[in-house]
C-alpha cells in the first residue's frame, strides 16, 4: 500500500527575518568551518541521502505543481542532483587542490617563489530558482556552492508552492541549517533578499527578471551568474535525416512540456522539404502519443493560468497555419505540442521565447538566408541546434553564437550533468554543472611564496635604482618575438634549427614524441635485422 504523502501548505517566510537569515548564513562562513573538505563532503553526503529518503514528497511536489510524471521527475531531477552529489564527491579533492603554476605561466627566474593558485570559496551566497525544474535547477546550484566552501539561502519559485515547501524541510532538516536557509516567497522576499549585502548570486529564469537582478547586484558590485533564456533556433537542410530531426525536435518540445529553456523557438528549414518534415513531425507526435497528447499519462502540463494565457496569446495572433497540434484546455492548463508555418520574422511565434510546447517552421531557399535570419532574431541565443551535413553543421557552428549547441539533436549538450552549461550574452553570464558548478562560486587566488635567501636576487627592485640592475634583468628575462612588425613569422636560424631539430613537432613535448618514435623504429629495424641474421 502506498504511503500518503503529506504536503505543508506553501508560506511565505516572515519579511523582517530575512536579514538575520542572510546574516545568519554569513556569520557561519566567518567560522571557516566550511573550509574543511571532510565538512564539505558530509554535507554533500547528506543532501544525496536527503534526496533519496524524499523522493515520495518530491514526485508528489512535482506532480502536484507541473504535472510532472514519476519517470519525468526520476530522469530529470531528482536522479539528475544525486549524480551531481555523487560527481562532486568524486572529485572534490582534485577540485579543491592547489594548482602549482609552472611555465609556461611562471619564468623560469622567478620559479623560486613557489606560484600557485588556491581554490577558495566566495563567502555566502545567493541562489534563486526558476518553476520549470523547480528541484534541479535549485540543488545543482547548491551542490556547487556546497562543494566549494560557500555557505547559501535558497529562494525556490513561489509558481512551484509544493515543491518550495519540500525544499525547505529538506535542505533545513537534513544540511547544517546554519549554512544552508530557505526563505520562500515573491517578489517582496526576493527584493529582501536582495538588499542583503551576498558575495555571488545566481539566479535562473527570465531575461526580465535577470536584468532586474543584475542591476541590483551591480549596486554593491556583487557578482552573478544569469541562467537565463532565448530565442532559440534550429536549422534543417535538405541533407539531413528528415525523420529522424523531426523526432529529436519534437522531443525537445515536450518535454516538461517544452518549458525548457534550451529548446527550440523556430525551425529554419529548406523550403524543399518542408512538406516532408511535416509529415514526419505528425508521425513522430502519433508515435509518442498514441491516443493524443491529452490522454498522455507522460506529458507535463503548463505551471499556470498566466504562462498559459501568454502561450495561447502567441497562437492566437500568429498569421501562420498550424500544421500539427493546436487542441488547448484552460481547465487543465494543457497545451498540446504545436507546430506553426510562418513566414515573417514579426509573427507572434518568433516576436518571444515560447517556453511552451509550441514552435514555428519558418522555410528559407539557402543556409545563408537561415543564418541572416538567426542573427537578427536572436544574435547570442542560449541553444541552437543543426541537421545538415558536417560542412553545413561546421558553418552553422562558425558563424552563429550561443550558449551551447547540439548536432543532429536537441539540447543534448545539456543533458549530461557533469559538462559546463551556460548562456553568453543576453541569454546568461557564467556557466556550472560538473567542474563549473564548483569553479563558479570559487575564487582562483593566486599566492606567491618569497624566501628570505632569495633577497640578493631581488635588489634590482629597490630604490635608488641602478640604470645596470635594470639591463641585467632586462637580459636574462627577455623574451625576443618570432614575428615583424607586419605579423609575419620570422623564420630565421632559430626557426630552422627548432624544425629540423624537434622533428617538425610543436613545442619540447612534440618533438620529444617524435625522437621517441624514431628511436623506437631504429630499434625495431636493428631488432628486425638480428632476428633475419639468426
């Protein structure tokens, strides 16, 4: 028998507790208790277990809020922050070493100092989540945070009550609740938190709101990390798997119910064959949803009446004709995956981010022409995806910016919890998961280690100068450039003597391969030679 799932009611955290919260949270960093490693990996322990024991709470949250489906929760959130807990354990010690700058970095005549770079954490931070993974999206986030020594309060989305609600008995009754706090809310709390004096803030959502954030943050010159969004798009060209690309995309729109930052906003096609990627988008939708999309125990739903009423906005002002989908419940707040011919860049389906399970073909005569478009809509999207040849995908590559990119699929650049992801641009500042995710809330401080026997080395430095000192040091630290003044390579002796002498390898390892390689086939042709003599 099933165990009953209980779900406190959503509420609001107190407005005149949140400094002592936030002050709370900065004063357990000053202890430097969060210093230590072990400490570190306790509490990376705990929230994977934490994780585990609340998954009954969790899936119900999640169900509850988004109409998320237990396989849909597993794949995506929850099993997602557990590899992310288990990843930083794994490597936390590597993460968190020093790292001894050598050269090329550090001249040989000052390797006396012992250069080196320390991982230390930023302080106390800030971490603001957004609805659409209202689980992941805050917990991967922390593990980072947990991982580099940051003490942190959580903001999860008000849109997710349930699955805020979770969060905060979670993280407060399982972490140290003197490092790690959740304060929950709106925007009252949110401009709360914000007053507080944070040494980073990371915040995913929209645009809008991140520029927000980020002006506010500037004021105390407080650093961020904006996870946020953008128009995105797609190229098909007439040499791509035509199947295939309307599988992937499809798939990239229906999941959570295509409110998914990463997925695509408008498919640019070759007009030659849009016919034919219609007709395998509508197979596609049959094969993944057999008795239609509503009857689907596996499709999400919209996370609420206004997100709902803007999406059906953009279909309800389209000039384009709808070629798959369109079916809508308000009731339900269902909106089925839908397809849409345009043929303007000012339609309403390519005016904003759908962030819906909604999206536009729009068809073009030459990659050139797809590219022009891409650039004017959105100059730096957060994903972009291509389905052509390798010369057609290289070219998309090289001449369109975005966050992250994926060939012949949709968003699988950011399906793997360990890669960086990230935005550039408009569409976000700063990256995390894998290694990012500590390295975004560390601070790379560099430390120099003089000897005391080392001061007869450095008398050049100090007053009065000697115009002598300065020349000695200026010819044993001087590096002489390879090029002219045009920028071209000067191939002198140095040049020659480099190339003949390390085998045309690049750099002392290059070449020492190559001596290597030739040695070992010296002694395999004398070994050769032995074996016919005997």
């Amino acid at each position: 028998m099933a165990t009953k799932v209980t779900i406190t009611p959503f509420e609001a955290t107190a407005l005149n507790i949140i400094p002592a919260l936030a002050s709370n949270a900065r004063g357990t960093f000053r202890t430097h208790k969060t210093k230590n490693l072990e400490w570190r990996l306790v509490q990376l322990r705990k929230l994977y277990w934490a994780v585990e024991d609340f998954k009954p709470q969790l899936l119900h949250a999640l169900a509850q809020d988004l109409h998320k489906s237990d396989y849909e929760s597993l794949l995506s959130e929850l099993d997602w922050v557990q590899k992310d807990c288990l990843f930083m354990i794994d490597n936390l010690a590597a993460f968190a070493k020093d790292e001894k700058l050598g050269a090329p970095h550090v001249p040989i005549t000052f390797s006396m100092m012992n250069f080196r770079i320390r991982k230390e954490p930023l302080g106390t931070v800030l971490i603001i989540g957004p609805y659409n993974y209202p689980i992941q999206l805050v917990l991967a986030p922390l593990v980072g945070a947990i991982g580099a020594g940051c003490t942190a309060v959580i903001k999860p989305s008000e849109l997710t009550p349930a699955s805020a609600m979770v969060l905060k008995e979670l993280i407060e009754t399982r972490l140290d609740n003197n490092a790690y706090l959740v304060v929950n809310g709106a925007i009252p709390e949110t401009n709360a938190l914000m007053n507080e004096k944070w040494d980073k803030v990371f915040f995913t959502g929209s645009a809008g709101v991140g520029t927000i954030i980020a002006k506010k943050a500037a004021e105390t010159l407080t650093p961020v990390c904006l996870e946020l969004g953008g128009k995105n798009p797609a190229f098909i060209t007439k040499n791509a798997n035509l199947a295939l690309a309307a599988k992937r995309l499809l798939w990239g729109k229906t999941q959570n119910s295509g409110q998914v930052c990463m997925s695509q906003n408008y498919i640019l096609i070759d007009s030659a064959v849009v016919k034919t990627f219609i007709e395998f988008l509508k197979a596609a939708e049959k094969e993944m949803f057999p008795n239609g999309a509503k009857a689907s125990p596996d499709l999400a739903r919209i996370v609420n009446q206004r997100h709902f009423h803007r999406i059906k906005k953009m279909l309800d002002e389209t000039k384009g004709e709808i070629v798959m989908g369109g079916q809508m419940d308000e009731s339900e707040l269902f909106i089925e995956p839908t397809a849409v011919l345009v043929n303007s860049t000012d339609d309403s389906m390519m005016a904003e981010e759908s962030f819906g399970p909604i999206f536009c073909i729009y068809p073009v005569h030459s990659l050139d022409q797809a590219l022009n478009i891409a650039s004017s809509v959105h100059r730096t999207p957060l994903s972009l995806f291509s389905f052509g040849s390798k010369a057609e995908n290289n070219r998309v590559l090289n001449e369109m910016t975005s966050g992250g990119a994926t060939i012949n699929d949709s968003y699988f650049h950011g399906s793997v919890n360990s890669v960086p992801f990230g935005g550039v641009g408009d569409s976000g500042s700063g990256a995390y998961r894998g290694k990012a995710s500590f390295d975004c809330f560390t601070h790379l401080r560099t430390v120099a280690e003089t000897p005391g026997w080392a001061e007869r080395f450095l008398s050049v430095r100090y007053m009065p100068y000697n115009i002598k000192d300065l020349k000695f040091l200026q010819k044993i630290t001087a590096v002489k450039p390879n090029f002219d003044r045009r920028g071209a390579i000067v191939k002198g002796f140095g040049y020659w003597a480099a190339l003949v002498f390390g085998l045309g390898g690049k750099g002392a390892k290059g070449a020492l391969l190559r001596w290597l390689l030739v040695l070992a086939s010296g002694y395999a042709l004398l070994a050769a030679k032995e074996a016919r003599r005997a």
